[in-house]
C-alpha cells in the first residue's frame, strides 16, 4: 500500500506541466550545444542560452517530482476543433497573403477561424467575410497606405 | 519649478499642434472601441493597432499609441462594468461593484465615475512624470551595468510575487521568457543562437509576436471552450454624471487611489496591476459599512479605476527614463518606439525633449479626451458588446493576422504567432501564467548585456554586484520580496487577495 502510493502522480497537471519545461530545456540545449559559453570574464554566446535551458530542465523536474508528493489540478480537457481551425486560419492567412493577396487571404483565414464554433451561420459568415475584407483594404490599404498585396493575381499588386 | 512649467509648455505646443490632436483622438477612440470587445485585453489591442501609427512621425506615433492604450484601458473598465467580463487583470477588480452598479440600473453613473475618476488619476499622474522625469534621468545616467541588471532582477522578483498561482510555476515562466529572449543572434559575436536554422529566427522572436499568440490567439481559444455567459446589463444606462452626493463619495478614494496606483505603477515588475487590488482593499477597510462593497458601492468603482490609470501611466517612468519595460504593454512600447528609430532611455529626454515633452502633455490630453468621447458613446459600446462571439472572433483574428504581417511585412510572423498561440493555449491547460513568461522576455536582452558588460568590467567577478551599494540594495529587496512571498502566511493572504 505504501510504495504504491509513492508510485501515484497526485497533480496530473504538474506532472505534464514539468515535462513540457523538461521537453523545452532539452530541446533548447540540444540546440545551443555547440555555441562556446566562454568564461565569466568574457562570456561567450552559449554561457546564457544553455544556463537558462538547464534551470528551465531541472525546474521542469522538480516539478514533476513535486507532483508524485503534493495533490495538485487534475487535467484539463484540450480540445481539437478550436485550436485546429482558429491557428489553422492564421497559418493559412500567412501561406496566402503574398501570393494571393488580402482578398483572398482575409476571407479564407475568417472562414476557416468560423468553422471553430459550432454557432457559425454560414450565410452571415460569408456576407461578414466579404464586409470586413472590404473594410480592412478601405482602412489598411487605401486609408494607412500599408504595403500589403491586395490581389496580385488580378491587378498586379 | 520654473524648468517644470517651461517643459509642459514645450510639451503642450508639441502635443497640441492638430496633426498630434487628431492622432491623439484617433488613437483613443480606435483603443476604446478595440479594448470594449470582450476578451481583448491592451495588449492584443496595442499590437493589432500597431500598423495604424506608421505613416505618422515618432512624436505623433507615440502620442497615437498612448492614446491607443488609454483606450483600450477604458475600453476594459466598460466591458468589465457592462457585461461582467475583465478585460484584462487590472480591470478585474471594477467587475465587482461596477457590474453591480449597472445592475441596480446606475450603469450611466458606474461608466461617468469611472471616467471622471479615471481622468483625475491620470492628471495628477501626468504631473508626477513631468516631475519626476529630469531627476530620475540624472540618475539613470549614474547607473552602471551592474544596477541596471540588478534593478531588472528586482522586477522580476516583484513579477513572481504579483504573478496568480504558485510562485514555483511563476519562476519557471520567467526563466523561460529570458530563454526565449537569447533566441537570435549574440550581441557580441553574431552567432546564430537557437535558431533551429530558421532565417526568420536571426533577428531574434519579435515580441508583438510572442505577445499575440500568448495573448490574443490563446484567449480566443479559451474563450471558445467557454460556453458564452455574456451578461450585457439590460435596460436603461441611466444618466451618467454622477450626482453631487456621488462625487463627495468618491473624491478621496479617487484620491487615495491615484497615490497607490502612482506608486506601485513606478514599480518595474508591472506593479500596476496590484494598485486597484490595493486601493480596492483599502477602501473596503476605511469604509463605514463595508458589507457594502460588492453590492455596488460607488468607492469599489472610483478609488480602483483611478489607481488603475495613475498606474498604467506612472509605468511610464521606468521606460521613459531608464529604458526598463516594467510590463508587456510597454514593450510593445518599446518596439514601436524602435519601428520609428528612437531607442528608450534617459538619452530621450536630452535628445529629443519636444518627443518626451509632447508625450507627457498628450497623456493629459488623452484622458481628456477619453472623457469627451466615451460619455456620448456609451450607448455605441452598448450595442458593440452585443455582437455576438461567433462573428466577433473570426474578425478579431483577422485583424491579429493584418496587424502582425504589417509590423515586418513578414508572413512568417504570422506563423510564429500561431504556434506561440499553440504554446499559450499548452500553457495554460498546464496551468502556467503567461504573463511572467513574457516579463521574463522583454527584460532577457537587456539583462543578458548588462550582465555580460558588468562581468568584463569586474574580471569576472560576481562580487561586484554586491560590492556596489545601489545594486547589492537593489538585490536585496529582490531577495526580501521572494523570502516574503513563500512565507506561509503571506502566501495564503496573497491567494486571498486573487480569489477575491
């Protein structure tokens, strides 16, 4: 009973929490493994970037150490659909812009972040869509004089 | 005395020429009508508005951009009295009386007091920054590397401790933001510093970039795994000014409000967000019957919306006069500031005192404004907060998507925004803060030169932050401040203090 209690994580939340910052110290002294850290004299690139990845490491340890022994948050239910269409939407906007231009990018980016909610009409969506991408090339085209292509693929630019 | 009003003069003509009126205006209005819609705080505001000041010079840009962030900070007293929603952290404390105010059906008179408070609070702000500006430049010229690292370890104490939830998680945030500040190429050697190969990654992250997928992207997620509870205060506003009994009542929590908001906002490690808590508490202890507060009291609305404004304009004073972002929101300062090629820094003041001057008169004339707008328009943001969600999000995004293309004409930023809006969305099911995180950002550059410039100048040696007295003092209220914060009893007095 009691070495099986040791084994128990009592703040799932910790526990993933810590091994998120574990997973990011490894990665960041992974990458910073070849810039010379110098002397504390003269400190060179690497000094800060890999003491920083260790304390972000160990802290991600201790934390999940902590969470075996103190009870914690419990998980929290993620969700597909928000993230997936809301950051889906921006990634698309950024592949889009240049090549097609604020028309095409501005429409596709607010349709795709629509598709997030499950309270979406689509014929609003679309009548929204085609009042905001004109408002945004009235005010950030013509209005502040932004360099952002407006449709490359029909007017040049 | 004399030099005093002689700089304001210097700075009224600069501020009030029309072009710099007109951006003033423009800035508040679009700030206020961005900061109403619920779920956007002043920074997503800021960086979505960002593009707006390019075409004007640094002077009217900056003047704009203040303009924009006062706004947006009364945008978020509106959402938060009107529909129960903060805006942001500093606003939480408005939605306990002022929702309630709206409620008994004296929403008019939250939203005036609130305002006329506000206005107050940011003129008697104005005049601690013109006053405190030239001596506290003198001694910034005084400081050398070793007190500026110090000074900024001190904010990153103070960021701990102001932080929600554990202090243990808070301290890993912050190490993580000063991680993420040395991504990019070194200062002295111009290695390529985790940058995974990625050209976009040379410069460094931007940190619009990283404030707007921590903030804005990941809210909007958050906000739609919330079921909508938006409770827009029906019925009549009312009127708005507030009666002569209600100014009586409040006077000196506005008053007292304005001191602790002006000081604690002086504070680096964004201590403005703690002047409405203090002023909030202070005045449920000063008051006669204080089973009122929560049911509408007017000194719940006045006393935190004032200390609200003296501090988010006294977190001026820390950039304008020693280069020091104390919070995100001045930052992005700061990189607005770079965009029109003026570095922050008690060189400013020196160098280009119609900027620094017209700056400080425009803050004034800000709040004025703000005040002229927002009392006609109420019933403008009544019907803006009843948009509903699925058509506001979709919008918002598109604006986040335009406002960061435009800062470096790069559609990579984009996509870094939306991964940090992945990270941030991460964050915070693993229950992190993202706010020391980002603090820990904006202070890691410097601190990485200021640590490196001390270290050549002592051999090496970590004595000399504790040899120089202004830095070992410096560092000692650091340390006081985490010991304090870990200690049991103020550990749970502090949990108390974010229930509330």
């Amino acid at each position: 009973m009691g070495g099986n209690r040791m084994n128990r994580i009592r703040a799932p939340q910790d526990a993933l929490g810590g091994l998120f910052l574990v997973a990011m110290g490894a990665i960041a002294l992974w990458q910073g493994a070849g810039l010379s850290a110098g002397t504390l004299g003269q400190i060179g690139p690497g000094m800060l970037p890999r003491a920083l990845a260790a304390v972000t490491l160990l802290s991600g340890l201790g934390l999940f150490a902590g969470s075996f022994f103190a009870l914690g948050g419990g998980l929290e239910r993620w969700h597909l659909r928000g993230p997936v269409c809301v950051l889906g939407a921006a990634v698309l906007f950024g592949l889009t812009v240049r090549p097609l231009g604020l028309t095409v990018a501005a429409p596709l980016a607010l349709l795709v972040a629509a598709l997030a909610s499950r309270e979406t009409r689509w014929i609003e969506a679309a009548v929204f869509a085609v009042a905001l991408t004109a408002f945004c090339l009235g005010l950030f085209k013509y209005a502040l004089g932004l360099p952002i292509p407006v449709a490359p693929w029909l007017i040049g630019y | 005395m004399g030099e005093l009003a002689g700089n304001l003069a210097l700075g009224f003509a600069t501020a009030l020429s029309w072009q710099n009126l007109a951006l003033c205006f423009t800035g508040a209005m679009v700030g206020t009508l961005i900061g109403v819609l619920p779920g956007v705080g002043p920074i997503a505001t800021i960086a979505m508005l960002l593009p707006l000041t390019f075409k004007a010079d640094p002077t009217g840009a900056l003047i704009m951009l203040a303009g924009i962030y006062y706004g947006a900070q009364y945008g978020g007293s509106t959402t938060a009295i009107l529909v129960n929603i903060p805006g942001e952290a500093t606003s939480v404390i408005t939605t306990l009386d002022g929702h309630q105010m709206a409620r008994h059906g004296r929403a008019g008179v939250a939203l005036g007091t609130a305002a006329i408070a506000s206005f107050v609070a940011g003129s008697i702000a104005t005049v601690v920054i013109a006053a405190l500006g030239v001596p506290l430049t003198k001694l910034a010229l005084l400081f050398g590397p070793a007190e500026y690292f110090s000074l900024m370890a001190m904010g990153l104490a103070f960021a701990t401790v102001l932080a929600r939830g554990s202090v243990y998680k808070a301290v890993a945030m912050i190490v993580v933001g000063l991680l993420l500040a040395t991504v990019g190429t070194d200062l002295e050697t111009g290695e390529d510093r985790l940058t995974f190969g990625l050209q976009d990654l040379s410069d460094g992250i931007d940190f619009a970039v990283l404030a707007m997928g921590l903030f804005g992207f990941a809210e909007v997620l958050r906000n739609l795994e919330n079921p909508e509870t938006r409770d827009v205060v029906k019925g009549a506003i009312g009127r708005l000014l507030p009666s002569r009994a209600d100014l009586k009542q409040s006077l000196m929590p506005v008053l007292r409000g304005t001191g602790l908001g002006a000081m604690l906002g002086i504070l680096p490690g964004n201590g403005a967000v703690l002047g409405p808590f203090a002023s909030y508490a202070v005045e449920k202890k000063l008051a006669r019957k204080p089973e009122r507060f929560g049911r509408g009291a007017i000194e719940g609305v006045a006393g935190p919306e004032a200390a609200n404004n003296a501090g988010a304009q006294t977190a001026f004073i820390p950039l304008l006069t020693l280069g020091i972002p104390p919070n995100a929101v001045m930052a992005l300062m700061v990189g607005a500031m770079t965009i029109h090629g003026i570095i922050p820094g008690p060189q400013v003041i020196t160098k280009r005192p119609d900027l620094f001057w017209g700056m400080v008169a425009s803050m004034w004339i800000g709040n004025l404004m703000l005040l002229v707008i927002n009392l006609p328009l109420v019933g403008l943001w009544v019907r803006l907060l009843k948009v509903p969600y699925r058509l506001m999000f979709p919008a918002i995004l598109v604006f986040c998507c335009i406002g960061i293309y435009s800062i470096n004409n790069n559609p990579a930023d984009v996509m870094f925004t939306a991964f940090f809006g992945l990270a941030g969305y991460a964050l915070y099911k693993f229950g992190f803060e993202p706010a020391p995180l980002l603090l820990g950002f904006v202070l890691g550059r410097l601190m990485e030169e200021k640590l490196r410039q001390a270290l050549v100048l002592s051999r090496g040696s970590f004595l000399t932050f504790v040899e120089r007295p202004v830095s070992a003092g410096l560092l000692l209220v650091a340390v006081v401040v985490i010991v304090v914060a870990v200690l049991p009893a103020v550990r749970k007095g502090r949990e108390q203090a974010f229930q509330e």
